[in-house]
C-alpha cells in the first residue's frame, strides 16, 4: 500500500472498517503523515480529507470512550489512547493548512478557500475539546494554534463565510467564524464539571448555538461594554476572559456578543413549555426535556449574557482535608461509629468480621461501639473498619465551597458525587458535591466541592409497603438542618434513585417516624436531596 498516492488512499478508506478502531487510525494517520511529506497535488490531496473526514469522526469517537467516563491522569494507561486522538485531529489541521500554503501561489482552490479555511479552524479546535472530554488541562499551545487559524481566516477576509460541513448536526454548513466560536462555547460551559453525556450535549448544541454569537474587534467595540463581558486576546494562549482583564485597546482582542443566543434559549424554553420536545429544535434525539432545560439553565449565562461574578469571592487557603466519598464511611465520621439497624445487629462488617463469620460460623465478639471521644480513636476504628479518608490540600476557598488538590492516586471520586469532609481544624464532619474535577499536566487532581448547608446527621430509611412485614431492612441516610438566612428547608439525603413524589418512608432518629418526599432539590451520581413533611401518627 502506497499511503503517498491519493488514489490508493481512496480506495484504502473505501475499506476501513470504524469498528476495528486501532487498526483503522493507526491507517487513517499513517495516511495523513505520508500525504504532507509526499506533497501531492492539492486537488487531489483536499479530496482524500474530504472523504476521510465521516469516516475519522466515527473511529475517534470510538477511542475517545474509552477515557470519557473518568477524569484521565496522565500516568494512566489511556493517556496514549487521548494522545493519539488528539495527534490525528492535529494531522488534519496541519493537512488543511498545508494546502492552503501550497495553492497560494497556484490559484486553483480559489473557491475552496473559505472551506480550507473553515476545516482548518475546526480541527484546531479538537485537540481542546478532546482534553476536556478526558479532564485535563490543555497543553501550552493548544490555543495559540486555534487563534492562528483564526486569524489567517480573517486576514484573508473570509471568516464569515458558510461552507457546506456534513458534519454539522444541525445546519450541515459552517463558517470559521462560527468553528472557532462552537469551541470557545465549550471552554464556556465549564467542561470539567459536566458528565460524559453532558458533554456530548455541550459540543452539539455548541454547533448549534454558534451562529448567534459574534466576535467584535476593538475598533467596533461599544465604550459602554460592561467589564463583565467576555473578549479573547488572539495573540495569546487561553480562551474567554472577562474584558475588564484583558488589554482593551488591544488590535489582536475580540469581545464576543452572546445576546442573540440569549434570546434563542429562551425561545427554547418558550417551546419546551409548549411540548416541543428537544429533537425537534436540533439539540438532539437523545435529549429529554427535564434533562435538557436543566443543562440550559446552568449554560443561559455564560453563553447568553456575560462571566459570572462570583457570589462569594475566593480567598487563599491553606491546610489539608480528610475526604472521602465512600456512603458507609461518610456516616461512620459523622457519627463517630458504623451504621447499625435500629434495635438489631450492625448492617455493615468489616472484612476481619466477615471472615470470622465464614471461617468459624459465629461472630467474634466486636470492640464496644460507642461514640469515639478522640480523633485518635476514630482513627485507628476507622482503619479497623477499612474506612480511611484521603488526605487533600486546600488550594482556595469561599463562603459556598472549596477547591481541594490530591497529589497521590487514591479512591475514584465522580462529578457530582456525595461526599464526606472535615476541613483543617473542624471539629466535625460536613457533606459536599463534587462540581468538577480536572488532571493538570504534572498529574495533580483538582476539584470544586459545593459545601450542603448545615451539620449533616446519620439517620436510618426504608421503603414502607403495604404490610409492615413487608418492610425491608434500613439503609442508612443523611439529614440536614434548615438554614432559615439562606431560605432553605430541613432536607435529607438518599442513595441515588430513592426519590419518588409522595413516597413514603420510615425514618429513624432516635424514634420512627414517617416522612413524605415532597421535592427533589438536587441529584448528585450517588444521591438524592428532598424536602419532606413528617406525618402524623394517626397517618
């Protein structure tokens, strides 16, 4: 096989198969690297991109799966898998670019130029996107390549003209403009705090939302532009910042209007209320309606209107937490021991305990589980029990929450996961959410924790039935306070999928009682918060 000849290339991509994903990039990239050294003619060279493009959509896609789920470390056995994703995105790039240099003498892609051009910002685009997907911090120079394909589209005059793009979901046709701004919609979206299917929504409707939004150079920028709004400084190396940051008067600077897409999701809004369902407004077959105006809620924003200010400014901290996401060892640092049925033996074991029990069929006699006075006890019963937390470094801080770090590999923690913490020099265990969380390039793991209001309390749930002998064994819970300044109710906390509108369960704190689910006020990958009413007895 002669990768350097265009003809065999077609005929080579008329055989490769996406469901043989190693082999078939491992092709497709051996293709595009013989293609630039051989330099063939650029027609010719252009139609081999064109017609391997569908079908490189499809094999990246199916290598990127397998880092997507997680947040990826860069000592992980995948990090070859996004390197090579990311390296043939670049290859197309490159090839584009390439072509564009070469017929500039020539003239005979003339009217392919705005096409090469928009091709090229695309697959600049990728290797960032890419990076998001995995969870890490995008390489020194990522953005820099993006801005030069911009700008050589803006020099040329042609960044604001439409090509047809098969690949595009929704319109089928694209401008460079419109690429360069469907990735700094992304970068937008706060990418490290999104699950793999809300990013996959995020880059669609990124596509789709692109052709609102508008880049302003400083000659036409509006004096009375607030500091808010968002602007990138092509000639560095990041995406969109808040102007008030950035050098107005800068020639390389761009602010970006998102007003026009403002008013489109809200004319999104305006349907979902009417019963139109998602795929009928381009955001995609798999979309639901709760799930999608959830993820346009939190995008109306930073999309529509201008940066989010911080509620409660960030300020420096230091010391170090102990975390952990494990659900039984969350009630076992509030309460100080392991979750027990009420009135019965203890609904965990440790693994010494369990093996008592399968070696010698009866339990040994366990240490007396009282309330631990001393953080040195709950410490060593901690480690008896296999209930050890993690160490993690305060970075920063604010009223709402934390930004932690762990240097070392340790437990998997997930977006929007339960967790339990006591702060440097706390004297008690609190919950959080993991928001995001993000490799940086030396392999420390970062991470946003929205704290939940109030000292967490460990009481016993289950599902009651139709007769009391019916009702299965508890399982344990967590309840939280209300915080009347910051209007919010009593709530508790459930494992993942309790919540149902008007369930009832029983609940034990010291007495049984009965509560009546009400509303879901949030849903992590591990838990559900609802407001409640208790009911009476006589009920």
């Amino acid at each position: 096989m002669d990768y350097r000849n265009p003809a065999e290339c077609l005929e080579l991509l008329k055989r490769l198969n996406p469901v043989n994903a190693n082999e078939s990039h491992l092709s497709l990239t051996t293709m595009l690297d013989a293609l630039l050294e051989a330099q063939p003619p650029a027609n010719q060279h252009l139609e081999v991109l064109e017609s391997a493009r569908s079908l490189a959509d499809l094999i990246q896609e199916q290598m990127a799966r397998r880092y997507a789920d997680h947040p990826l470390p860069p000592e992980s056995g995948e990090n070859e898998t996004l390197l090579r994703v990311v390296s043939l995105w670049q290859l197309f790039a490159r090839s584009y670019a390439e072509i564009t240099r070469r017929d500039a003498a020539a003239g005979t892609l003339d009217d392919q130029r705005a096409l090469l051009a928009q091709r090229r910002v695309y697959y600049a685009g990728f290797p960032l996107i890419e990076y998001y997907r995995a969870h890490r911090t995008p390489p020194l120079g990522a953005w820099a390549d993006l801005h030069e394909s911009f700008m050589m589209s803006e020099a040329q005059g042609i960044a604001g003209i439409r090509v047809p793009d098969p690949l595009n979901e929704v319109w089928h046709a694209q401008s460079p403009t419109e690429a360069f701004v469907t990735t700094l919609l992304v970068d937008l979206a706060n990418p490290f705090g999104r699950s793999p299917r809300e990013f996959k929504w995020v880059c669609r409707w990124a596509q789709r939302f692109a052709p609102y939004c508008s880049l302003i150079g400083t000659s036409d920028t509006d004096p009375s532009a607030k500091p808010t709004a968002y602007a990138i400084d092509l000639a560095g190396d990041g995406g969109l910042k808040p102007i008030s940051v950035l050098n107005e008067h800068s020639k390389s600077l761009r602010r970006f209007d998102g007003s026009k897409l403002a008013g489109q999701i809200q004319a999104v809004f305006k349907q979902f209320k009417q019963g139109v369902q998602p795929a009928a407004l381009g955001l995609g077959e798999d979309c639901p309606i709760d799930a999608s105006s959830k993820l346009l809620v939190s995008l109306y924003r930073p999309w529509g209107l201008a940066s989010v200010g911080r509620r409660f400014p960030r300020r420096g901290g230091r010391g170090h937490f102990e975390l952990t996401g494990d659900w039984l060892a969350i009630g076992f640092h509030i309460q100080g021991k392991r979750f027990e049925q009420p009135g019965g033996p203890s609904v965990t074991r440790s693994l010494r305990s369990d093996l008592n029990l399968l070696t010698f069929g009866e339990r040994v006699e366990e240490v007396k589980r009282d309330f631990f006075q001393s953080h040195e006890q709950r410490q060593r019963e901690a480690e008896r029990l296999g209930f050890v937390c993690e160490s993690w470094e305060m970075l920063d801080q604010s009223v709402g929450g934390f930004r932690v770090a762990r240097r070392a590999r340790g437990e998997r923690i997930e977006h929007h996961q339960l967790i339990g913490l006591r702060p440097p020099d706390g004297e008690c265990f609190l919950l959080g959410q993991v928001t995001w969380l993000m490799y940086r390039t030396d392999g420390v793991l970062e991470g946003g924790i929205n704290m939940l209001n109030g000292i967490p309390k460990v009481v016993a749930v289950r599902l009651t039935g139709v007769q009391p002998g019916q009702r299965g064994a508890y399982q344990q819970a967590f309840w939280l306070p209300d915080t009347p300044s910051l209007k919010k109710p009593s709530s508790i906390i459930l494992p993942a999928g309790w919540f149902k509108p008007q369930r009832v369960l029983d609940v034990y704190d010291g007495r049984t009682r009965q509560y009546r689910l009400m509303e879901l006020l949030q849903r992590g990958s591990n838990f559900d918060q609802v407001s409640y009413e208790i009911l009476p007895k006589t009920a």
